[in-house]
C-alpha cells in the first residue's frame, strides 16, 4: 500500500462501504456497532474498514467508556477537495464553452 496521503484517501474512497460509512457519519458522530448495523458483515470487518478510513485521514476515533466513536475528519477531505477541484474547474469551462456554442447556434 502506497504512504502518499491523496493515494490513501482515493483507495479509502474507492470502496463502497467505506463511502456507505462516511456517508452515515455525515449525519453525526457514530459507534462502530451503529456503523455495523446496515451491514452483513462482522464487527472485526467494519473495524478493518474504519482502521483503513482512519489511516487515510477521513474519520477520527475517540474512546468514550467502551465505546470508540467515530466521526468525519473535514480535514482530511481538504486535500481530496483541492485536488479535483481543478478538474472540476476544467469541466465547468468546457461545459461554459458548449453553452455559449449552443446559443450560438440556436440564434
């Protein structure tokens, strides 16, 4: 596995229950059996999913009694963010251009 932070982030994202487990955490801090419910898997599988989140930098744990709860880390999708907002940035100029040619066309 690769240490360069993006790379870490990208393959946390590019499963889909780590995306179904951020996408729980926006609605708030949760604990790993919270996180666990919708799932058909154990809890140590979950935990393997929240360690590689965590690594990555997008969630963090605290422990509270005996429970670890988990929450996002907006931070850690800063870089993320920066990155793809330039190709964002390419898209909205060439998606700018079709309209413009549209109307053009279309006078």
């Amino acid at each position: 596995m690769t240490s360069d932070p993006l790379s870490l982030k990208l393959q946390a994202l590019a499963d889909p229950t780590r995306r179904a487990i951020l996408a729980r955490l926006r609605e708030g801090e949760a604990t790993v059996n919270t996180l666990a419910a919708p799932f058909d898997m154990s809890l140590p599988a979950i935990s393997k999913h929240l360690k590689v989140l965590e690594v990555a930098g997008l969630i963090t744990r605290s422990r509270a009694a005996q429970q670890r709860p988990c929450k996002l880390s907006p931070e850690g999708f800063a870089e993320v963010d920066a990155w793809m907002s330039g190709y964002r940035e390419i898209w909205e100029q060439r998606l700018d251009r079709l309209a413009t040619y549209l109307s053009s066309i279309k006078e």
